[in-house]
C-alpha cells in the first residue's frame, strides 16, 4: 500500500472542514451496501470514474461517511481519517484505485461493527449456482483468474476486487460492493473475449479504466449476489512445486492472517478490529470447499486447474 492513515479526532477533523471548505469541489454520494457514501473532490476525472464505479445514491439521502480528495502541495500524500463521523482527508491522490479502496474499507468498517456484514478483499462469482470466490495477495493473479472464469458457461459476475459476507445458515452469502469493475488494461492480452472491452474504456496513467462488463458478456453476467462453496487462496511461489492443494479451515486462516486478510485497505488496524475479522474469517472458511493455488504456470495453465475443482466437485449429487 502506498499510503499512511493516520487517526485523528474530531477536532481535528473540524479543522480540516473549514480549512479546505472554500475549495471548488465536485460531490457524489454513492450506495455501497446499503450505505451512503460521499466523495468531494475537485478532480472531474476522478469523479467520473467514481460514479461509473458505484451504484448511485439518492442526493436526499445523508452521508454515512465522508471521503474529501485534496490537493495541497504543502503536504505529503496520506489520509487522515476521525473514526466517529468517518470522514477521510485524502491528500494528493492520483491514484483512482485507492480512492475507490478506501471508500470500501471506510464502509466495511462500518458494516463489520453495525450490521455484522464483513468485507472481503477478492473476486467472486456464481458458477450455475454455486459461488465461488478468489482471494490472493496483489500480482498473484486474482483478476486474471476471476475474468477467466466468467468465461465459463452459466457464470455471472457478483465482484472482481471486493465483497460483502452475510453468516447464518448454510453456506455464505457474498453481496456486490461496485457497479462496474476498475480494470488493467492488459486484460484483452490474456483473455482475447475481453479485447472489445478494453477498446472502449478510457485508461488512467495507471493503465486502468472503469469497464462495464455487461457490454461483451450481456446484462445479466452480473447480478448482486451468490452463496460461496469455494474458496480459492492463491499464491505465486516459484519454490513451491506444488501448484494446487486442499486446505483446511484453519490452514487457510493461518495463510490470510500471515497476509494481512490479503487487504491492505482496511482503513483501521487494532486488537478490537484485528479480533472482529479473524473471528468472520474463521467462520467463513469453516463453512467452504478450500484450495491453494500457486500461480506459477501459464495464466491458461491455472485457469485449467481451478475450473476443474469446480467441475469435478459440481458433477458430484450433494
């Protein structure tokens, strides 16, 4: 992760309103589970991207949380965040896909104390009916992975980067966090069905772009949730021979807790938090079908093996 959050209180946020209060800022609220989110900014690009992100929220409706983007050269860039209005300072970001993170980690935040609605940083899908989803340290190849899949007959698209879990009876239930996925733009290099795609998203000097993935897989590759059967973890580890293995519960919790949730943008760190998610994770894990999976082949070659877990366990009468 490339920034700092620093925690600040109430009065300081106060301070930072009326600093920066006369600044010309676009506003959008936005609906992230449920939640009314609002981003100031005055970067228009920015807030183009963000509304073709997210599902739009009524203008009526008061904020849950606040995310103010700033640009002040006499400061560094970093956030500061007052933990009680949830109000983010983000100085001097460029970067859209951390804007977008921390708008989800600000959200998540609040749903895992309130609602006892988790967050989980990965891509999930529905596979004819069963869910399935992909969590992986960055440039291990979750996105490629995820997008391949959706190649798949019967698969539709709940999320590519983030979710939302319900507990209760029976399997999980993962819910949509975004509208429309913030894509690389090398995506049509790996997957060619992809390639009408790219051609019509406007890339960001990071070479990526907010895509509608209903425009090459039709309106209904996307719907708003899945129960999760399947767990995939991966990993790129040249040392490891082994390039899929099952996991217990509590050998995937060991492997998450080892990589931060595979999260680094939770937007508070401590004992109360860290307690919260590794109690969610465990029971998460302990209620799915769990694989390891080392990406050290061909993107092709690891698609192979995570679609036949789930070809061989689906032909199997539960």
């Amino acid at each position: 992760m490339g920034y700092e959050v620093d925690i600040i209180d109430l009065d300081k946020a106060t301070e930072m309103r009326f600093k920066y209060k006369g600044l010309k800022s676009y506003s959008s609220k936005v609906d992230i589970s449920g939640l009314c989110v609002e981003f100031l900014t005055e970067d228009r690009e920015h807030l183009k991207m963000w509304e073709d992100n997210f599902y739009s929220m009524s203008e009526d409706i008061r904020a849950h949380a606040k995310i103010y983007s700033i640009k002040d050269p006499e400061l560094e860039m970093k956030v500061l965040f007052e933990p009680s209005t949830n109000s983010a300072f983000l100085f001097n970001f460029e970067y859209y896909g951390w804007i977008k993170s921390i708008a989800l980690g600000i959200s998540g935040s609040i749903l895992e104390e309130a609602h006892d609605t988790y967050s989980v940083h990965g891509a999930v899908l529905d596979m004819d009916g069963r869910g399935v989803t992909l969590i992986a340290p960055s440039k291990t190849g979750k996105t490629t992975q995820s997008w391949g899949l959706l190649r798949m007959n019967n698969a539709h698209l709940i999320s590519d980067d983030w979710y939302f879990v319900k507990l209760g009876k029976g399997r999980p239930i993962a819910y949509a966090s975004e509208k429309n996925c913030y894509i690389d733009a090398d995506i049509g290099d790996i997957w060619e069905e992809y390639k009408p795609l790219v051609s019509q998203v406007k890339f960001d000097n990071n070479g990526r772009g907010i895509a509608n993935i209903r425009w090459v897989a039709g309106e209904s590759s996307v719907i708003p949730m899945t129960k999760i059967r399947f767990i995939f973890l991966l990993k790129r580890d040249h040392n490891d021979p082994v390039t899929i293995r099952r996991f217990s519960p509590d050998e995937g919790l060991e492997y998450l807790l080892k990589n931060d949730l595979c999260n680094p943008h939770q937007i508070v760190w401590d004992a109360h938090k860290n307690s919260i998610r590794a109690s969610f994770f465990s029971s998460f894990l302990s209620s799915c079908e769990i694989y390891l999976v080392n990406t050290i082949r061909t993107p092709q070659e690891t698609q192979e093996l995570i679609r036949n877990v789930i070809t061989t366990a689906c032909d199997v009468v539960q």
